[in-house]
C-alpha cells in the first residue's frame, strides 16, 4: 500500500510538469473562436484518484458518465475541443477515464486547459504544455485536485486576473509555450510537496500550562510523520479542534486561545516554514504567521466552504457564534451570532450555498444562507430554519456528498426519559422533509465519510476525553455505518445501519478521515497518558460479504492530545 502511495504521488507530480522555461503576462477578453493550425490531437486521460471524493458513482451505476471534460486554449480562453468528452466511472475507485478528446492544435500555442466539470458541479483544471504541432499519437493527461492547484499557481504566477480555464481569461498575448510551460513545472515543484502532506491537530485539551499545543505532519504517501511542531507561543492556550488547509497546501488556519484564554485569535501559517521549524516561538513568529487575526474569538469548529472561499471558526468566548472569513483576501467579513452558541461541528452544501452548525446548548441544528456573501453575513434572526432534536450535546454534524441527507450525532448518555429521539446515536435528517428518516445507536464524537460516499465513519469517545464511560455505553470504538443507499433515487432507510466497528482498548477515540487520494484512513487517538497515537487502516473490505477494517503497519507515535486531521482543500476531520 505504501509503496503504491509513493508511485502515485510520483505519477501525478509527473503528469502536473510541462516543459522547461519561465515568463510572465496578463489577462485579456476572449475572442469568439480560435485560431487552429488545422491539425488535431487526440487527448485520452482520468481522474486523479483525489477527485474519487466528488465523482458520487451511484450503487449499479458503474457505466454512467460522471461529467465532461472539454479543451480551451490558453492564449485565446476559447473552446477548441471538437465536442465535450464523456468521463466514465473506471470501476477502480480512483475516480474515472476519459478518451478521444479531439482538440484542434491551436495556432498560436501557449498551453491547452482540459476543464472536466462532474455532474455535482465540481470543477478540476490541468494544463497541457506538450508541443501539440509535434504531437505523433494520442496525449495522456490526468485531472484532479492536485493538476487544479498548479493551474491556479501558474494563472496567479503569471498575473492572469482569473484561473485559466475560466470563461474569458487567457494569457497575455506574446505569452510562449515555453513561457507557461516553465510556470507549470515552478509551480508543481512548490505545491505538490505541500499537497501531499497531512495535518494532525495537538490540541492541548485541559491539560496544565506546561503542555503545549501544536501540529503533527505526516506524509501521505509514506504514512510516515515528516515531523510535530510546538507552538511555544501558545504555551498558555489552547488552539481549536481542527485546522484547514487552502487547496494548494500553502496556507493553514488555526484558532488559538479558546479555553484558557478570555479572548482567542484565528492565524494563518506559512505551511512551507513548517519544514524549517521545531516550534512557533516569539523569535519566528512573524515569519511563520502570514496574517493574524487578533481577539475575534476562538473554539472547536474550523470549516471551509466546499469552493475554499470562505472559512467558518467557532468563537468560545464572550458573546459566542461563529467567524466568517474571506481565504483567499484574508478578510474578518463578521460574525455569525448563532444564539449565543459556540457549536463544535459545521458542514457547506456542495453548492456553496448553504452553511450548517449547531446551536449546542440549544440541541438544535442550523441552517444559514451564506450565497450573499462576501456582503451579507447572516445571523440567528435571519435562518433558513432550525430542526430540534430535543436534548444532548451535537457533537458531530456532516452533510452527504449529495447534499440532500445531514447526519448529526447525539452524543449523551443515557438517553433522558420523555426524550424526542429515543436513542444516543447518528441521525439522518432528510433536508428535503427536515425529518430523522433513521438513527444508528452510538456515541458519535465526529464523522469521516469515505471517499465513495458508501460508508460513515463515526468515532465514538469514552475515557480518557469529553465523555465518560457509563454501563451500557457503546464507547471506544471507530464505527462504520453503511450509507450507500443514499446514492440511489429512492433510499431505504432500514439498510443504513452499522456493518464493522474497530476497536482500540485503551486509548481514547478522536478523530479520523480518509485520505481521499490514497483512500487510506487516518484514526488519531490518545491514552491515559494523553500521548497521542495514529492508526492508519484499510477499509477496502468494507463492501464484503463479511466487512472487516484492517491495520497498516504499526501505530505511530504523534503529539499530544490530537484531534482533526486535515488534508489540503478538504475540511478536517
């Protein structure tokens, strides 16, 4: 598996590169048609195993198309390819293939875009700079996260107002292949290391001021920690639950201050400095930080939107709620009053349209309409609605990938007398009713779901953590629910249900998430000692007759305390 993970880090970090040289230029308005040499060049390709999250492949539905791919030409921003190409689910898991993209080789070459856009509304980018003119056979290419990301570096690289690909935005006229070429090859180079690396928060929990929060990176493809960082200048805080990562890996946001301290600030770290440090100290901190965000408030929460324009960040001080930023311009647009509440969980609809949370004193779910944004910021007063489970603490919350179903965990136990919902577990709410359509009994702390949309994970806590072990408390475990019935048209509630649980006696369950290129999940926990551990694990058996979840390789030691993993342009888990 390892071995395999390298290879494919390795595979995409070739397919991203281009040919040699460097350059710069500006955007413009793009003209009705392209000029074409009058050859064509046939362009075969896939999807990134990293796009495998937002393909949705519906249960039986292995022959179906998951979306287009088209060809545009990067020195005019006009379509030349002859007709859109069918992507075709592969049946490997790793997304899907794609073949006989006709694209007319552009008179003047400065690189081809291939746009693949899902039938979800997920949009990946990759550029082609290969000498089309030259071209004697059928071209190669590979799309996803990873080719997205250089595209988006090489367009800012070159000082193109937009994303190549975009509707309009080209290079500056004059711009050569070699010119783009050599941003595509800089840009690889700076962000592939990046994206492939991962996040583990050391959060510091209730621990004395001596301890300290701080960060764990552990390589992707080697599952191997790279290294854990301190955060020396936080000695006497806490920092949040989870941290997020923008898309192209350059950029981490973190909270800091949300227990021990009466205010809290949000920062965001260079994540390249991080290769160069053992702590964030007084004497670095300038350096590492690229911008702060003083006393807006900090605590658990910390989500993005599924676009990466915007992130949301719980405040648990004072009059409590939720942040809103601009990531890309690094604004404060304002504050989500939330009731007062300070909710540990939120989720985006894949139409970036929607924002839910929880109001967690209140034991209600909430929903937000953030399409007004950046200008409007919503409050309590102005909810789209609210859905009341009746008691306890919501302490996991995430939307299906089809952004139809919301699963929100109920973690107290036991269950009160007279209680609404009649048992501690996750429970599916159809938004299209606003109604619990099924509740699998549990403890859930937090939820991963896999990157087919088959399967949710749900960490469940007992001691040592947040919860206490009760008689009758199904705590300690990592359990499996299976939820592929909600990728078809008509669901059926009664096969949503536990299928595995992996336990791990001893240590405190906290977080997982899989790794959506690998496919690969990663379970941090800690034991009495609040030392933290990592299990990776392989859960290709889950769709068995006999479903088992398997260990890979020993556990590895990471800091203390940990929490959300993240990895770049995915909400931690």
């Amino acid at each position: 598996m390892k071995r395999f993970s390298r290879m494919l880090f390795a595979a995409m970090a070739v397919l991203a590169l281009g040919l040699p040289g460097c350059g710069s230029s500006t955007s413009g308005a793009a003209p009705a048609s392209a000029p074409s040499t009058g050859k064509t060049v046939t362009v075969n390709g896939a999807l990134e195993p990293g796009a495998a999250k937002a393909t949705l492949k519906t249960v039986g539905a292995a022959a179906a198309s998951i979306g287009t791919v088209t060809a545009i030409d990067a020195a005019t921003g006009a379509v030349i390819s002859t007709a859109p190409a069918s992507i075709i689910p592969d049946g490997t898991g790793t997304g899907g293939t794609f073949s006989g993209l006709a694209v007319a080789v552009p008179a003047t070459q400065a690189g081809v875009i291939l746009k693949v856009i899902l039938n979800n509304g997920t949009t990946y980018r990759s550029l082609v700079t290969a000498d089309l003119s030259a071209q004697t056979g059928p071209l190669t290419a590979t799309i996803g996260p990873n080719s997205d990301a250089v595209v988006a570096a090489v367009s800012s690289s070159l000082g193109i107002g937009g994303i190549l690909g975009d509707s309009g935005v080209k290079v500056a006229s004059g711009t050569t292949l070699a010119a783009v070429a050599g941003a595509a090859a800089s840009a690889a180079t700076t962000i592939l290391p990046l994206r492939g690396t991962a996040y583990v928060v050391d959060t510091n929990t209730g621990f004395p001021a001596q301890s300290v929060p701080g960060l764990t990176l552990i390589d992707r493809a080697s599952q191997t920690v790279i290294k854990t960082i301190r955060f020396t200048d936080q000695q006497l805080n806490d920092v949040g639950h989870f941290a997020n990562v923008t898309a192209d890996g350059s950029e981490l946001w973190l909270c800091s201050g949300n227990y021990l301290s009466t205010t809290g600030d949000v920062n965001v770290y260079d994540t390249a400095a991080f290769r160069n440090i053992s702590t964030v100290n007084a004497g670095n901190r300038a350096s590492v930080i690229k911008y702060s965000f003083p006393n807006v408030g900090c605590g658990v929460q910390n989500v993005q939107s599924r676009d990466g324009k915007y992130l949301f960040t719980s405040i648990g001080q004072g009059s409590k709620g939720v942040n809103v930023f601009d990531v890309k311009n690094h604004k404060h647009l304002g504050k989500i009053d939330n009731s007062n509440t300070d909710p540990h969980v939120g989720d985006v609809s894949p139409d970036n349209k929607t924002y839910y949370t929880t109001a967690n004193s209140l034991s209600k779910v909430v929903a937000y309409d953030i399409s007004g944004l950046p200008s409007v910021v919503p409050s309590y007063n102005t909810k789209l609605f609210e859905i009341d489970l009746g008691y306890g603490t919501l302490h996991a919350l995430r939307l299906h990938p089809n952004g139809r179903y919301l699963f929100v965990g109920n973690n107290t136990w036991p269950v009160p007398a007279g209680a609404a919902v009649s048992t501690s577990g996750t429970n599916v709410i159809d938004l299209a009713t606003r109604k619990i359509i099924a509740t699998i009994p549990g403890r859930p702390h937090n939820y991963a779901i896999s990157p087919d949309g088959k399967y949710l994970a749900s960490t469940e806590l007992s001691s040592p953590d947040c919860e206490v072990s009760l008689p009758g408390d199904p705590g300690n475990r990592l359990q499996f629910i299976d939820i592929s019935t909600l990728l078809t048209a008509t669901p059926d509630p009664t096969k949503i249900k536990e299928i595995y649980h992996f336990e791990s006696p001893g240590y405190g369950g906290s977080h997982s998430s899989w790794d959506p290129t690998t496919g690969i999940l990663y379970f941090s926990v800690y034991d009495t000692n609040f030392d933290g551990w990592l299990f990776t694990l392989n859960t290709q058996n889950l769709s068995a007759a006999t479903p088992s979840v398997t260990q890979i390789g020993s556990l590895i030691k990471i800091g203390r305390a940990p929490h959300g993993v993240s990895f770049p342009g995915i909400n931690g888990d």
